[in-house]
C-alpha cells in the first residue's frame, strides 16, 4: 500500500547513540532508504541509501549488507522493503525452536538474495513491520512472548502462522540432523523461502521488482511461473506500474505469493473497498481463474477452460461434447451488460454435467449449486457474494442434443436448468435455441444473503435476478472445470462407524469400504461395479443439510439379467439409522425398523428407466430417484409415523403425506455416500 511521502525525506536524521542496534524500519515500496550509521563524535547520522530493486541504486548496498551480517539485526529485504531486522531477539526462550529463528539464524546463505546479497524473504512486508516492533516491545519488556506468538493480527495469520510454528531442528547444527526426520520437516515447512538451487528449496532463483508509485513490490520467480502476464509486466516491461493503483497490485502480488507457499490451501481473496477496480487488476494479469478458485473456496482443486463464447464456443452440442467424460464440477462464468453497468456472475455445479443419449429427452441429476454475484448486483463493499440455495433445488436438468427441457405447458423452454431453473441456458420461450448465451437468471428473495445490500431489481414476480434482467443474451459465457485433488472426508469419524456397526450385529463385525460418492463418482454403473456381489451392505449417506443417515441391507444388489429390467429381492432384512438431524441430539444414533413384508430391495439395470435407481425397505429409501436420474446422487427418504421409535424425540419435518423423513428434505442431493461390506472379525469367524 501506499506510504507517507515524508518518510522519503532527503535530509539527515540526528538519534542517540546507543549501546545497541535500534529497530529501523525502512520505507517501502520503493524509495528503499536503508538506514545506515556514520559515526559523529557521540551520535549517529543516519544516512539514506537506495537498494537495487527500487527506483534508483547506489553501491553502498553491499558494504551495507555485509556490516548487517552479524548474530544482531540484520539488513533484510521483505516483499520489495529493506528493514534492519532484530533476528537476535529470536534467541529468546520460547522463540528460538520456531521455524523463522532456525531460518534466519542457520539457513540465511540458503535464502535468495538480491543483487547486494541482501537476504530477501518473499513475504508481506506488513507482517515483518508489525514483527519488528513486538520484537523491540519484547527486548524492552514492554510484552512477553505469549503477545507475540499468539497475538498476531488476523490479517497476517497467514505468515505469522507459518513463521513461528515449532520446529525440533536447532539452530546449532549437530551431526548427521541433515538427515533427520526434524530436518526434512523444516524443509517441507520452509523450502518456499529457499534458494531453489539448494536441495528442497522452492523459493525460486531471482529476485523481481517492479516500482510502483514510488515504492518497490518485488517477489521471486517461482512466484511469477505460473502467472505470464504478471511476469511479464516484471520482467519485459522496464517502466514504473502507472496503470493501476499501488495498493491493489501490491495486494495482487502478494495474492499470486500465498498461492505458491501455499499451493493446495483455498486462498482468500485480497478485500478492497474499491472492488471493481481490484477485480480489473486481477483481470488484467490473468488471474481471474485463481479468483474463481478463491470464490468456491475448496482446497487442493485446480481449474482449466473448456469452453469460451469469445472463441465462438457457445453451442450446446459443444459443451457437451467437451464435457463429456470429465471429472469433478463445472463453473459457469458469465457476464451482460445492463443499463451500462456489467453484471458478472458465476454458478458451481459440484459434478459432471451429464447429457442424455437420444431417444431420452432429458436427464435429471442431484448436483450442489452454488451461486457468486462477482459485480453489479450487490453493493461494491460486499465484494464477491455467495448465493445458496435449498436443499431440495440442488439439481442440474439437462436435455438431449436435438431436444429441450420443457416447460409445465410442454412447450421448448432452453437446454440447461440449474437449481429449480434458477438459471436456465440456451433459453428462448416457445423456441428450440442451441446457442448458450439465451439465458434466464433469477432468485427467490428469501434466497438473497441477509448481511449484503442487495441493488438489482426485481421483476413483476417479485423475483431477483443477479444478471441487470432476468432475461438475457450474454456478453460473455466460460465454462470451466474444477476438480479437487483432495482425498474425501469419511462421513463418520472412525468410532462414530464402530458404533453404528455395533448396533447393527450382536457379533463383532468390522466394515471394508466398497464404494464412496465423492471418491468414485455417482454413476449408477459404477456402484454396482464396485460393489459387485457382496452381501450384509451398510449404507451411510450425508446430505447437503448436514443430516447423516444409514440402512442397514443383509442381502445383496442383484442385478436384473436385461439392462433395462429390474430385480427385485425379497427376504433381505433392512432397517435405518438416524445419525444426526432427525432427532435430538441426547437420542444419539437411532435404529428405526422396517415391517418385515417390506425387507427388500429393487435394483434397476444400468439402462434401465424407473423411479429410482435403487429402492430399499418398500421404497423409504430411493438412490438415484426419479424417471429421468442421471446418477445416483439425487435420493428421497422417508418413513411413516408409524415406523419412528417410542422413547425418542423426533424433531424433523413431515411431508405433505405426514411422512417422516431423516434428510433434510424428503427428496435431498447426497453431500456423500459411502456402502460398506460388513464381515465377521476373524477372531469370531474362527
């Protein structure tokens, strides 16, 4: 961010001399004045120098750079500022085991420098300024440690959490540790702030700058790699920034630089009042898909085009076609101008978009949608803002190639239908369109976000639209992928699986994972693959409310001998588990039984068309419910009032049939599903 100005001042500041190092704080971004003593009698005139990296240079950086070399302060270079930094206070007891201490104290010929050989940290220089000073507070007595460890701003949790976690490698070397287990974890924790010349360093080679407004932003190359036009305006462009303000491309710099320290984590936006003109930043060097990743928030994902309406990508068949076979979610990104302001907005469907073969008309699958206002509908100040909707509108319609999603009066209405028609593609009432950009966009008001100001409009329905009108043709349509790499969370913790298993057999049993949704997929085909003949199931389902249930299947899923048939299997005991939702919470896991004329269970064919893909316990259980299910994912559940225990307290909803239900929802999207095989322990077997 910008700083004052009079701290660039040219004249000579007269201090005391004292008896040791004062913490000095050197001017950022640009003007780097390194503070430096000459002695005068008995006081110290502190001179101003200019490092390479800055606007201007000067050859004392080296002279200076060494004199810091010492166990004292040392000169260091954070983020594009160079600082005297007190890296001696770090010997203090409850400071010299964290990982900035062993840093700076053993591995400081391992860090980059830059061209003077001073140490350069690619870090927010915001972080080691507030440092400095709790360091200088501390060697005065003014705090002790416990102010420094955890009293860091949220702002710069980021790097204070890194920096003085705890490490068992000293600061001493002793033999052999270069092998040690305590070792490689400092090399995991801190090889980003490493040569990358050295084994495990990951810092990078160089040291980039770049002067914006009168201050020097500089990060590493390592930094840059993976962001070309950002790199570029590093290294091919040798004039000062002047297109955008100093504190959004700071805040951009440092954005692309927790990415790389941090390459799995879901890295926060930065947040500006001046939202718009922070987005044009992110814009501009081509981050915007970075930006997505930080809108949806979810870890270890990464993101890549495929499909662009400025490329003449906008046709339905097109999208399916390269849809086709993918894994993970989609993003539709899209933007229309209205009244001369851009709206732009973005929809998460978590899963595939699955088409129908003809001569199916359309395909219905359960998805989590998520809606992003990223500007126009909402006050600037509310920056990017998360739509949710409810459970039971957690679904993606999708028609046939040569077809169309109709509406209640049967007439063509568009291709694509995302959360209940919340957001309809390829729409033109009364037409057959394949052209994408057609759209329809609209929300419930109780869908709106209480704690953001809604400025759009509402049409005569009393609908709200994130788009300027809820019918449009958009200026611009990307469709992404986006797929986590990050191994899915069992539902249950591994004593809360024990336990159903538990209440499930009178002889201890242990359970073999056979198939989990967000792991292999909700294809129906693949189920059955993976689970194949196994017998005694136990299914356990999360939905996206949150509610955790099971059923309990002693039989097996047979598999009906035509594609398109159904079989079904009697005498296969079944019974149900609340988990958490349905009831209160001091009932713990309730068992609920089933009459025993409806244990069994209706398996359909893997081309098969039916109201379910499976059906369990006379029906209160439906995986892959509906007609038209394009995967197992959309489920219902529910039971009769009859079915539900004595002695617990139910506190969930009942449908329009007074049935009970253990979802959320009668009819739910899975957040998860997971079937097991449950077997005897070998020790009761034998």
């Amino acid at each position: 961010m910008p700083r004052n100005r009079s701290a660039h001042c040219s004249a000579s500041l007269i201090v005391p001399l004292t008896s040791r190092m004062d913490v000095c704080l050197v001017p950022c971004r640009d003007l780097l004045g390194v503070l430096f003593p000459t002695n005068v009698g008995d006081k110290i005139t502190l001179g101003t120098v200019e490092e390479r990296g800055s606007c201007r240079s000067s050859d004392n950086g080296e002279r200076l750079a060494k004199a810091y070399k010492v166990d004292g302060p040392m000169l260091l270079n954070v983020g594009g500022t160079v600082m005297t930094f007190p890296r001696d206070l770090l010997l203090h007891d409850g400071l010299k085991h964290t990982l900035l201490a062993v840093l700076l104290h053993r591995f400081g010929d391992w860090m980059l420098s830059n061209g003077n050989g001073t140490p350069f940290i690619d870090a927010d220089p915001d972080y080691f300024k507030w440092l400095n000073v709790k360091l200088r507070y501390l060697r005065d007595n003014r705090i002790d440690v416990s102010e420094i460890c955890e009293g860091c701003p949220s702002a710069f949790a980021f790097y204070h959490d890194r920096f003085f976690a705890k490490t068992d490698l000293t600061i001493e070397p002793q033999t052999g540790d270069d092998k040690s287990a305590a070792f490689r974890g400092f090399m995991a924790a801190m090889g980003a702030f490493i040569d990358s010349s050295v084994a495990g360093g990951k810092g990078g080679s160089e040291v980039l700058s770049v002067c914006v407004d009168g201050y020097t932003v500089a990060t590493t190359d390592a930094t840059l790699d993976d962001f070309t036009a950002l790199y570029n305006r590093f290294t091919k462009l040798t004039g000062p920034v002047v297109d955008v303000r100093a504190d959004h491309f700071y805040k951009v710099v440092d954005y692309v630089r927790r990415i790389r320290i941090a390459p799995d984590a879901a890295t926060p936006l930065p947040t500006s009042s001046s939202f718009d003109e922070l987005l044009y930043v992110c814009e501009m060097y081509g981050l915007m898909e970075q930006v997505y990743l930080s809108m949806i928030g979810k870890s270890h994902s990464h993101i890549e085009c495929i499909l662009k309406s400025s490329h003449g990508d906008c046709e339905f068949d097109t999208l399916v076609q390269r849809a086709q076979g993918l894994q993970g979610g989609l993003l539709f990104a899209i933007e229309c101008e209205c009244e001369a302001r851009r709206h732009r907005f973005a929809v998460h469907v978590d899963g595939p978009l699955i088409a129908p073969s003809d001569p199916i008309p359309e395909l219905h699958t359960g998805r989590l949608v998520t809606f992003y206002s990223i500007s126009g509908a909402f006050e600037e100040g509310d920056s990017i803002v998360k739509v949710t909707v409810t459970g039971d509108k957690q679904w993606v319609d999708v028609a046939s190639i040569h077809g169309a999603l109709k509406d209640d009066q049967g007439e063509p209405r568009g291709k694509v239908s995302i959360a209940g028609g919340r957001l309809w593609l390829g729409c033109a009432e009364g037409e057959l369109v394949s052209d994408l950009r057609h759209c329809q966009q609209w929300l419930w008001r109780s869908d709106l976000p209480v704690s953001k100001a809604y400025r759009g409009s509402f049409n005569d329905s009393g609908s709200a639209t994130l788009a300027g009108s809820s019918h449009f043709t958009a200026t611009r349509l990307e469709v992404y992928q986006v797929v986590s790499t990050c191994p899915a969370d069992p539902i249950l913790s591994a004593d809360g699986l024990q336990a159903l298993i538990y209440m499930t057999s009178d002889t201890p049993t242990t359970a073999k994972l056979l198939y989990k949704g967000d792991r292999d997929g909700w294809a129906h085909k693949t189920m059955l693959t993976k689970v194949g003949k196994a017998a005694d199931l136990l299914f356990v389902i999360k939905d996206l409310g949150g509610h955790v249930l099971a059923s309990h299947l002693k039989g097996q899923l047979k598999l009906p001998d035509k594609p398109t048939g159904v079989e079904k299997t009697t005498d296969c005991p079944v019974a149900f588990y609340s988990i958490s939702g349905a009831f209160e919470e001091g009932d713990g896991t309730v068992r609920i039984a089933v009459p025993r004329n409806e244990h069994y269970v209706v398996v359909a064919g893997t081309e098969g068309e039916n109201w379910g893909k499976v059906a369990i316990g006379g029906g209160r259980l439906l995986l892959g419910y509906g007609a038209s299910a394009g995967d197992l994912r959309r489920c219902q559940q529910w039971l009769r009032r009859g079915d539900l225990p004595d002695g617990k307290t139910y506190r969930g909803s009942f449908d329009d049939d007074r049935h009970a239900i253990l979802a959320a929802t009668l009819k739910f999207t899975c957040a998860d599903m997971e079937i097991y095989t449950l077997q005897a322990s070998e020790r009761w077997a034998a």
